[in-house]
C-alpha cells in the first residue's frame, strides 16, 4: 500500500494436502491459464506463476497473481481534489483580514478531514506499510491546521489598538518581510536657498506660494499591529507556498519513480 493508488499486489493461493502424505501434486505449466479469465473494473493481471514446493515430504502447490490497481477511480476521486484542496489552502493568507479568513481557513481544513475519512475507508487498515498518499494528505491537512490557527491569531492582532506594545519578534518579521519602514517626508524650500534641510526654512514657508515640496529626508515610521498582520500574511504565504509545492514535488516524483 505504499504507492496507493499506483500499488501492485501479489495475491498468493496455497494447497497442501495435509492428511495424505502421498499424493503428489503436480502442474503442467508455470502460470494459470486466464483464458476464461473476466477483465476487473479495479485490477489488472500482469504476471501468473505455479509453484510445488515440498513441505514435510508432502506437496504444497502455490498459485500467485501479479495484480495492478487501476488508478484512474483514485485520480479523480481523491488525488486530484486533495490538490486541489491544498492549492485553495495556501490562498487564505490572500484574504482579508475578518472573519471571512476565518471562515475559509475551516471550511478547508474540514474538507481534508473528509477526505482523510475516504482515504482510511479505502485503503485497509496496515501498520507496516504506509501509504505515501496518507503521509501526504496529513501534511496538507497540518499545513490547513497550522493556517486556521494563524487566521484566528491575525483577526485577533488586526483588533489591538496601537497602544499595545508589540513584540520585538514581530517588529523583526515586519523588517523582514519589506525591510526597515521609512517613508519619504517633504519639505518647502525657497527657490533660492542653499540649504535644504527642515531647520533652516523660515517658520512662515508654510505660507508662502514660493516655497514648493521637495523630496529630500528619511523618517523612520514606528510599525504597527496592522503593518505586522501584512508582513505575516506574507511571509506565511510564501512559506507555506513552499511546503505545498515541495512536498506535491517530492510526492509526484516518488510515485512516478516508484519501482515494479
């Protein structure tokens, strides 16, 4: 079941006559003859094998069948929405902010909980084997887990008011996500004055028609709790951007390299 819903299966049939020691069994071929053989609407056929071993001085015949799943059901039943699922996912930090976000976030997370409840119905219960498609459907359903939370926490931050100190890690992700905030101020200088800085302008330029604005000092500007929810909303989908097509990147490829 590790390459479900491209896993191959070798179903096995044992006979052995237990309460005579001497009959022998026999075969005349090395493979089952399918010529009365029903094509399945889940399962390809590919390879057939007989063998006799001894076991104890008495025969033990064995009858395998080489299966393949179609996987064409699976595709468009689960695989497919499941990606498409996690492409919508990573949308909500492009919301918003409200309890439309919110909202969103959970719709989507209880869609991969569906899917979850499909994918175990399908697939039989195995605990030596895991599914990559499982391993992959629980990273998606984490990264929707990991997105609701943090659509609750941004309502809640977009709600305090600029009074409330801000934490020195957010004012970091704030520099980080468009780099320290300044804005450009202006300035009224006199056609003719040499110097260009605020304090050598009269106190009455404000006044006068003469004086024009000119760009010319930085100012740093002090963040604020809506400036931090956009840098997080940034950053975050950005990153889980990432995650999402890594893992789709890694899980496609293992599927499509996955050995015979």
């Amino acid at each position: 079941m590790t390459y479900f819903p491209f896993d191959i299966q070798v179903c096995e049939i044992q006979f052995m006559p237990w309460s005579y020691a001497e009959v022998r069994l026999e075969s005349k071929t090395n493979w089952l003859d399918l010529s009365y053989y029903s094509t399945n609407a889940l399962w390809d056929v590919l390879d057939t094998s007989v063998e006799i071993t001894d076991v104890t001085n008495v025969d033990l015949i064995s009858f395998k069948l080489k299966l393949q799943r179609k996987p064409q059901h699976h595709i468009l039943t689960l695989l497919l929405p499941v990606l498409l699922l996690a492409t919508l996912n990573i949308f909500a930090n492009a919301l918003p902010n409200g309890g439309d976000r919110s909202g969103y976030a959970v719709t989507v997370f209880l869609a991969f909980s569906v899917f979850l409840t499909i994918a175990d119905s399908v697939m039989p219960p195995n605990s030596e084997k895991v599914s990559l498609f499982s391993v992959y459907l629980v990273i998606q359903t984490t990264q929707s887990t990991l997105i609701t939370i943090l659509a609750v926490l941004l309502t809640r931050a977009e709600s305090l008011n600029d009074s409330t100190k801000i934490p020195r890690c957010l004012v970091f992700l704030e520099k980080l996500s468009r780099g320290v905030c300044k804005k450009k101020t202006t300035e009224k200088v006199h056609p003719h004055a040499k110097e260009t800085k605020l304090k050598d302008i009269d106190n009455h330029a404000e006044n006068d028609e003469r004086f024009s604005p000119v760009e010319g000092t930085d100012e740093a500007t002090p963040c604020t709790w809506m400036m931090v929810v956009a840098a997080i909303d940034k950053i975050a989908f950005i990153s889980f951007s990432a995650v999402f097509i890594v893992s789709t990147i890694v899980f496609l490829c293992i599927m499509t390299l996955r050995p015979n």
